[in-house]
C-alpha cells in the first residue's frame, strides 16, 4: 500500500560527497511511528547511495516525531 506520506528537501554536494537534507515535510495523514521513520531513513539512505553520497546530513526541518531516527 504506497502512498505519498511526505516531501524531502535534498541538496547533493557532489564534491563533497555529501547528500544534505534540509527539510523534511509530513502530509497530514502522514503515519509518526518509528517503523515509518526508519523506512523514510531508508529511503533516503538508497537515494544517498544512488547518487554516490559518502556522508548524508541532516537539517533543522525534521518533524519532531521523526527527529530521533532521521539524524
């Protein structure tokens, strides 16, 4: 069952090699458990991956339910 939950703002620096979020956006339906949380931080870790990220780092604009996990 996929559906939209949220938006990210990335910014990739490839010379430095560092996938830089610097928001993250939750619809309102949007779930706030950890499971989701961990599944967002997974998917932001393939997308580091995909686009040769050595470093992913984290903005100020993290929903405070997510916080603990996207970091």
């Amino acid at each position: 069952n996929d559906q939209l939950i949220g938006r990210i703002d990335p910014k990739m620096d490839r010379a430095q090699g560092v996938l830089q979020i610097n928001a993250v956006y939750l619809e309102p339906h949007a779930p706030r458990d950890m499971k989701t949380a961990r599944a967002v931080r997974d998917a932001i870790q393939e997308l580091g991956e995909f686009l040769g990220a050595t470093e992913i780092k984290y903005g100020s604009k993290i929903p405070d339910a997510w916080r603990q996990v996207l970091r």
